[in-house]
C-alpha cells in the first residue's frame, strides 16, 4: 500500500499514466479488504499534513477518488462518520477544498452516511467554503452535494431550514457557469419544495430572477450540450415553483414584456404563462390590466407568428386562472374586471372587420372564451348579438367575410372547451356551450353564406367550414340539421364550379366520414352513385350537360369511403355499374370501367396501409365476383370484344385481389386457392360466385398455348393467386413438380407474351415460397435447368421460343437468388455464358436487372416470397468478378452485354457496398460510356454521379478521362445522346463543383463552361434547365473551394 500511495504521489504530471495505474491498484486493493481504507489513511497521513499544498492536494484526491469509487457497502458507520470529521475539520484547507468537496459527496452518497453527518457536513461547507472563489469544478462539486444531501436527507436539514436556505443563497451568488446554474436551478425548485423559506423568500427571489432573461448562447461544438432553452426552462420552473414569488416577479416580468427585445418578450410571457396557476387569481387581479397592455401590443401589432401565438397562449392560461377566482359578481368579479377591456377593444376593432386588426381580435376573443366556461359565456353573450346584428346589416362581402372568420374562432374555442363529435367523454356533460342560444341564426348565416351568388368565394368557403365546425360541436346540431349541413356539402361537390369550395367541401364529408358514417352513407353515397353512368349513352349526355365526369366523382368517393361500414357500401354498388356498363363497353372505351375498379384498389390500398381489419372479408365478397367479371367474357360462343378482355382491367383486378389475399389468414388463403385452381386448372367455372356461371359455350383452358388469347390474359390474375400466397398455403395440385413443368413447357411454347410472363412470374414465386428444406432441390437442378438450357441452345429452334426459355431461365434465377440458393449463383453464371450468343445475349444482359432488381407486383416481403439478408451483396460478390473477367476476355461485340450486366447490378446494389468495391470496376465504367447503347449511358452516368458524391477522392483520379467524355455525351448531334443521356450527364458535371476540390477541376473549367453554351441551347427544355445549373455550378467554381 504504502509503496502504491508513494508511486502515485511521486509522479509528475508526465507520468499520468503511472499515476492513474497506481490509483487502480489503490482502489482495487481497497475494494476487496475494506479494513485496509484505515491502512490508506495512515499511510496518506504524512503527505495530507504536508508544507506543500500540491503535495496535500493530491493525497486529498487520492482518498476522495477511493471513496468515489469504493463498494460502500463494505465500510461501516464508524468510519464513515470518522472520514466525515476529518473532511470537514480539513475545509479550512483552500488547497484541498476541491478534493475535500468531491470526498464530501462521496460520503454523501454512502447508505451510513447519517443524517447528523449530514448536518455537521453541510455546516461546514456552509461555514468554511467561500464557493464562488473557487474554481467551476469546485463549485459543481458543491452543488451536486447540496442535491445529495436534499434528495436522501432532507429531513435531518430542515431544522437548519433558515441557515441552510441562507447559506445556499451566499453560494449560489455570483454563479456564471450554465453547467452550474442548469443544476442550481434544479436544486432552488427542491429547496422551495423541501424547506421553509419564509424568512428568505426575497433574497432567493432575487438571486434567482437575476438570471432572466437568459442570454446564454452555446459555443460551437459544445461537448456538454447545454442550450439556451434548457436554462430557460430551469429558471421558468424555479420561478413558477411559490406563490411568494408572485409580488416581486410580476411586475419585473411585465417591465420586461415591455422591452424591445423579441427573445425577452417571448421568455417574459412564456414565464407568466407557467408562473399565473401557481401564483394564483388574487396575485394576477392587481396586474390585470398591465398583462393585457402587455400582451395585446405582442398580437395586435406582432412582429412574427411564434410571438403571438405565445401572446395568446398566455392570455388564456391568465384567463383561465382568473375564472378559477372568487367571484363577487358584476363588475368587481376578476374575470369581468380582466375581461371588460379586452371585450370593449376587441370589438371596437371589429366595427371595422375587414380592417387588418379585425383577425387579431377575433385570435384574442377565441383564446380568452378557450379559457373557462364563464369566460366563454361572458365573452359570447357580449359580442356574438353585436356580430350577428353587424352581418345583417352589412352588404360588403369582405365584410361579412371578415365576421363569419370570428364566428368560426368561437366555434373553434367551443369545439374546445366543451368538445367535439367522436371525443371521448371527459368533458363536464353539465356544461353546454352558449354558442347553443344562437345555433339558428349560425345555421341560416353561414347556409346563406353558402348559397350567396356573388364572385367572392372566400365567403362561400367561410360558410363551408362554419357548417362543418356545427356539426362538429358536441350535443349541438340535430340529425335533421347535420343531414341538411351534409347536403349542402354534396351539392356543392357535385355541382358548384368553384376548385377550393369544392375541395374543402369534399374534405368536410371525409373528416365527417370517419366519426358519423351513417349520415355520409345516407346522404352522400346515393347522390354521387346517381351521378355514375351506367351506360355508353350516359356517358354522353353527360358531356352535353358538362356534369361532372365520372373520374372526378369516384375520386370524391376514395376520400370518403375508407371507413368500413362506408366500403361495405360503396362495394355491391361499384360491383353494379361495372356490371351494367360492361354490357355496352368494349376494350376501345375502358376508362370509366378502369376508373370504377381502381377506386376499389385505392380505397384496399388505403385500408390496408391503415391496418383497417375488415380487409379479410373481401376475400368471399369481392375477389371472386371481380374474376368473374373478367373469366366469363372469354368463354362466350362469339368471343365479342369486351371491356372486361382489357389488360389494364386484368391489372386492376389483379392488384385488388393481390391486397385482399395478402391481409388473409392460410386457412382462409387455402379455401379460395383452392376455388381458384378448379377455376384455371380444372376450367370449372360453377366456383364463380355469379349468376351467369352456365352462359359459357367454349372451355376454359387459359394454361395450355393454344387457348383463346383472352383466357391466355387471364393468367396474370392466376399469377397474383399464386404469388399472394403465404409460405403456409397449400397449392391443390398432387404433383407441384408436374404442375411446374407443365406451366413452364406453356410459357415457352405460347405466342402470347402476357401468358408468358404470368406464367413465369408464377412458377419463379412457386419455387421460391414452395421449396422447403429443398424438396424441389433436385426437380430444379435436375430437370428443370437442363431442359432450359437445352431449348435456350437450340439454335434449330424458333428464335421465340428460345427467348421464351431464357426469360423463364431469368425469373426462376431471380427466386433463387432470392432465396440465397446456390442454384441461383449457378444459373447467374450460365446467364453469362449466352452473353456471346447472337440476339439472345442481350436479352441475357437486360435479365440481370431483372434478377437483383426489386419488383412491386411479385416476389416481395409483402407477399411472403423467402428473401434472405443481404442476398444483393452476396449476388454482387458472386458476380462481379465474373463479369470482369468476361469483360477483359471476351470480344468486342460482346463486351457490351458484360457492362450492361455490370450496370444493372451497380444500380441495385445499396451504395455503401458500392462504394467499397468499386475501384477496379471505374476502368470497365468509363469504357461503357463509349458505347452507342443509350440505357447503358445513362445507367453509367448516374453510377458515376454517385461515386462524385459520396467518393469524391476516388473521382478525383479519373477527371482527366471522365469530365471530357462527359462533356461529349452532352452533344445533341450525336443520334446516341438521347435526351436522358444528355440530361444525365450534365447532373454528373454539376456534381463536380460540389464535391470536388477546386485545384483538381481548375485545368477543365474553361473548356466545360464553353461547351455548356451549346446545351444552353438544346432543343429540349429538360435538358437546358439541367445545362443552367450546371454552368451555374462551374462558374461560381472558385479557389475557396480547396479546401473541400
């Protein structure tokens, strides 16, 4: 011991490492024989009595580090009671009186610290330590042992209540240092809580308000994160924390209320607004008429939104205390003394409501009637008869405007105090608001306002929303009255011209949709469906009478159909127009019928991102009836054109069958899997749920290659079957390896490409989801694969059918990789290996976006396909090495397809391992881009425009060869500079400047600023905003950028 305490007092400040070694052994030594902290006092014992200070200074901090860090369990009271002595007989010492101070708040901590030791201890900070003369460090210590003390013995403190406050104030006098004063601030609120500070109340007002404002500003980097809020917040709490501070805080707030300062105005009212329920009504009532001065020069002339919004703020947290005050009655009444003037200036500035002051009175007259219910009955009974009285009276439509914007505040202030329509119950049912003796001559206002012709529709748009703001008070209209509301809202969506008034009209009917869906039901719904043609015919007059179009009405019924019971309804009904109007439409005239069904899947959309739980119900009610719709056209006798034949409706419908299937269960996913097949495999078409099931004259055979070529379209919907499927979910086939084959042998042999990608997108999802602990391994590998190749290298062969082969070969590559399966890893290398194979090489080349690419309509999380983790950045570890050695090895007409591969797999890849493997790729990069391929350009291009961001040094090392040939791909001249490589390259120069330092662009600034001048000039407008700021970038390119 005594050899450990020597090394560590000896060291000198060069030898902090041999001092801190020494403190741990001290401490671990200590730690595990506590009887030896005796053993470390004694042997401390001639460097604490030193002549020198720095000597006593450090054997302090030795045993105050000890004590921090000691397992206080192990020391008993006896001893602690004997450190406690001798610190506190030591702070007479000033040299050690930090260190003491740390020591002190150890002890302090210690479960055998007493509350006599307490006593003795805090007397004697109190008594011997001159805090503010001492160091921050020294000062914090004194403060963190104050709220020690505070927090566990507060109670052996309070017969020394007068003293301690006292002595705290001494302390605290004088502090500058935030990191203190955010703790000081803490520990004033704890005194004031804890102790008597009757004798002391101005002194620690004083010495606590001398702080505010707080003007503190943060220096740059701060290490310990303090701002300027924190402190504000810590002074508001502590001025907010007695009533006995009311007397002397309020009128030096108010005092600087009055000052220029826009931060003290803030901070002064934000305190009152925090001080005003603790001081209560009787401090406020003799400042009443001061804080409104105050407050109404911050909202009747404010200087910014934030101020006056906190000018509000606080006038209704006043409000609302001064109705919490005894009230005398009449004009002695606090509330009626405070109201009165405010009352008589707000409303001689609305005499003149379309004055700029009129809208500030209203904000102050709807703060204070938020307040409190006799504020708001106060308010109301004396200003709302004069407001009607002035409206009817006036005949300026600005006017009446300007007054209807204040009856919307009080409805708004209503809506508030007294609640809305869907709240839950907290507020006092006993209390209505007095808005309820003028509701008839509200509801004629703003129906007048409605209906009024003039050409000034900000009047009309108030009545719209002072309609809405009726309804939505609690327990005020009728039934009847919100039914009458809710048909001004429809006609004014169905017919009024105006944009806004139809918008707000709309958003009305959605809000109310979603807390009374019975009334929209009622009232709504049947007016737009009315307004839907059912027939070719209808769609004609319509555009005779300039009624609005069906597009414009389904869109209105998205916004407010989402509510279940709403959906429930609007289903059978779109179900029944898509029904009549596919008699008559044929493929030419589908956008109504597309129109019809994308608002059902936009509506499912919505829900489903709502997480809404009647998604599964759909699965019986709708999914079925939609394929129906679709299957049925294609086995008529006549196999007539029909709307429903139409491929963006099979989309449609394959997208809502797709969110409905994905929100069931696998039971209920089995069921209608089940349904589905005997449909598209066995041709059963009696599982439909519709009436016309026995119309069919031909069978429906959709997977065989010589099927009609709308049963062969048809597949995309059994595509979205299979892919919504859960991993779980049981394909009803007895052989799924047979059933395979046979899908893919149709894909390959059909003339029809729709047919053929469903079915490839369906036996790729099969693979995926179905290959569970690889029981399809060896089918895939051995069978499935071989016989792709075979047709793929069949050059006897229709070109078609190869093509056909290698796009199955792709997507069933896709689900591997997916999947992480090596198979995958195989089948990308044998995708290289066609690269070289005339016309087919390309098609291989393009398939690799295919492969990493993400899709939204299959193989997705959404639908339950297996992809594993970071399957990409295994993909691109397998691949990139490949494709570099064929690039290096091959010949030149097939070097393309290796860098169109390469771009494709760069553009799918996260950026971060892009960036990290990318060195020896940036060579085969700049190669591509003299290439005539314009995809492959652009693809590079944006490739490039990355690395420029995010790897500028890494760019840095290619300017020479990239920024001229970046230049160059600007050239309309050239056939291969399409629009989008122009475009693409210009972006890519006007990284440049941004991210590169100036010396390595400096030699091309001259020559890339003339040749701008040309694309300044370009035909297409895209391409020479793109070349203005890019020249704007390389322009203002100057020497202070070096340092980038």
């Amino acid at each position: 011991m005594d050899r450990l305490i020597s090394t560590y007092i000896l060291a000198q400040t060069d030898s902090q490492e041999q001092a801190d070694a020494a403190i741990q052994d001290i401490v671990k030594d200590v730690g595990t024989n506590p009887s030896k902290l005796l053993s470390l006092v004694q042997g401390l014992g001639e460097y604490l009595t030193s002549d020198e200070a720095f000597v006593r200074s450090k054997a302090t901090a030795l045993l105050s580090t000890t004590l921090s860090t000691l397992d206080q369990s192990k020391v008993n009271a006896s001893a602690v009671n004997v450190l406690v002595e001798f610190y506190c007989d030591r702070l007479t010492d000033q040299a050690c009186v930090p260190e003491l101070l740390k020591g002190l708040l150890a002890l302090s901590k210690f479960d055998k610290f007493t509350g006599t030791d307490c006593a003795k201890a805090v007397k004697a900070v109190l008594a011997f330590v001159n805090v503010q003369t001492y160091q921050q460090t020294a000062r914090h210590y004194v403060f963190m042992f104050f709220d020690s003390v505070i927090d566990r013995h507060s109670q052996s403190l309070r017969p020394m209540s007068s003293d301690f406050v006292f002595g705290f104030i001494q302390c605290l006098d004088g502090e500058k240092d935030p990191r203190n004063l955010l703790l000081a601030f803490t520990l004033i609120k704890k005194i004031i809580q804890e102790f008597d500070i009757a004798q002391h109340v101005e002194d620690l007002f004083e010495v606590t308000f001398c702080y505010f404002p707080i003007t503190f500003r943060p220096p740059p980097d701060d290490p310990y994160g303090i701002t300027s809020e924190h402190l504000k917040i810590g002074l508001r709490d502590c001025l907010s924390a007695t009533p006995y501070f009311a007397k002397f805080a309020l009128p030096l707030l108010l005092e600087k209320l009055s000052s220029s300062s826009g931060s003290a105005k803030k901070d002064s009212m934000e305190t009152i607004a925090a001080c005003a329920p603790v001081y209560g009504s009787s401090a406020l009532t003799p400042h009443a008429e001061e804080i409104w001065s105050g407050l109404q020069n911050e909202i009747f002339h404010a200087t910014g939104d934030e101020l006056e919004q906190v000018a509000l703020n606080t006038l209704q947290v006043i409000t609302t205390e001064l109705s919490m005050g005894v009230s005398m009655g009449g004009s002695n009444d606090p509330l009626e003394k405070f109201l009165g003037p405010i009352i008589a200036d707000c409303m001689t500035q609305l005499q003149k409501p379309e004055l700029k002051l009129a809208k500030p009175s209203g904000k102050i007259l709807k703060a204070c009637a938020m307040a409190s219910d006799p504020a708001c009955t106060s308010i109301t009974l004396s200003t709302v008869p004069t407001l009607l009285s002035q409206y009817n009276s006036s005949e300026q439509s600005t006017r009446k405007k300007a007054l209807l914007d204040v009856l919307l505040d009080f409805l708004d202030a209503s809506k508030v105090l007294y609640g809305s329509v869907g709240q839950s119950s907290e507020y006092d049912t006993d209390f209505v608001t007095p808005l309820l003796a003028f509701k008839d001559r509200f509801f004629q206002l703003f129906t007048n306002a409605i209906m009024s012709s003039n050409e000034y529709s900000a009047l009309r748009l108030a009545g719209v929303k002072g309609l809405h703001g009726m309804i939505l008070l609690r327990e005020f209209l009728s039934e009847t009255e919100i039914s009458y509301a809710v048909q001004y809202f429809v006609r004014i969506v169905l017919e009024d011209p105006d944009v806004e008034l139809q918008e707000t009209a709309l958003s009305s009917l959605a809000s109310l949709a979603l807390i009374m869906p019975g009334v929209v039901r009622s009232m709504a719904l049947p007016a737009f469906f009315k307004m839907l043609p059912t027939s070719q015919n209808d769609m004609e007059v319509d555009t005779v009478v300039q009624r609005k179009s069906p597009e414009y009405i389904l869109n209105a019924v998205t916004k407010i159909g989402l509510e279940p019971s709403l959906f429930a309804d609007i289903v059978p009904q779109i179900l029944e127009k898509i029904n009549l109007v596919s008699q008559e439409f044929d493929s030419s005239n589908a956008t109504y019928p597309l129109s019809l069904l994308t608002t059902l899947l936009v509506l499912l959309r919505a829900k489903a991102e709502l997480g809404h739980s009647d998604l599964p119900q759909y699965l019986d009610q709708l999914a079925p009836r939609l394929i129906g719709m679709c299957i049925l056209p294609t086995v008529s006798a006549e196999d007539i054109d029909h709307v429903m034949k139409s491929s963006e409706i099979l989309e449609v419908v394959a997208g809502i069958t797709r969110v409905i299937m994905i929100h069931v269960d696998t039971s209920a996913q089995n069921e209608f899997v089940k349904a589905i097949f005997n449909i598209f495999v066995a041709g059963n078409l009696s599982a439909l749920s519709t009436n016309m099931s026995d119309a069919h004259q031909v069978p429906f055979t959709p997977l065989q290659s010589d099927a009609r070529t709308s049963q062969q379209n048809a597949c995309v919907l059994f595509a979205t079957v299979i892919d919504g499927c859960r991993q779980q979910t049981l394909l009803p086939v007895d052989n799924l390896q047979q059933f395979t084959g046979s899908l893919v042998e149709v894909a390959i042999t059909t003339p029809n490409t729709t047919q053929r990608t469903a079915l490839s997108k369906a036996v790729a999802t099969m693979l995926n989801k179905f290959n569970k602990a690889n029981v399809l391994q060896e089918f895939i590998s051995q069978t499935l694969i071989p016989e792709l190749h075979s047709r793929i290298r069949q050059e006897q062969a229709l070109f078609e059918q190869r093509e056909a082969a290698l796009t199955m070969y792709i997507w069933i590559t896709k689900a591997m990789v997916l999947s992480t399966n090596a198979i995958g890893y195989d089948m990308a290398g044998e995708l290289m290996n066609v690269f070289s194979v005339p016309r087919l090489g390309k098609v291989a080349a393009d398939g690799f976006n295919l492969v990493i690419g993400e899709q939204e309509d299959v193989l997705t999380k959404e639908t339950f396909a297996v992809i594993r983790l970071l399957y990409k950045q295994r993909f691109f570890n397998h691949c990139i090495p490949v494709l570099v050695n064929g690039f290096e090895n091959s010949a030149d007409e097939v070097r393309h397809n290796f860098l169109v591969a390469l771009s494709h797999v760069l553009r799918n890849i996260p950026k971060q391992v892009l960036l990290t493997e990318l060195p020896p790729l940036l060579p085969m990069l700049v190669h591509s881009l003299s290439f005539p391929d314009p995809e492959l350009k652009a693809s590079t291009i944006e490739t490039f425009q990355i690395i420029t961001k995010d790897a500028p040094a890494l760019m840095a090392e290619h300017l020479s060869t990239l920024t001229p040939l970046l230049v160059s791909l600007t050239n309309p001249s050239d056939p291969a500079n399409t629009m989008k490589v122009r475009i693409a390259a210009l972006k890519c120069l006007a990284a440049q400047p941004k991210s590169l330092p100036f010396t390595a662009l400096r030699p091309y600034k001259t020559q890339v600023l003339k040749e701008l001048e040309r694309s300044l000039d370009d035909r297409k407008r895209p391409v020479r905003r793109e070349a203005v700021e890019c020249r704007s970038q390389w322009f203002t390119l100057s020497g202070s950028i070096a340092s980038a």
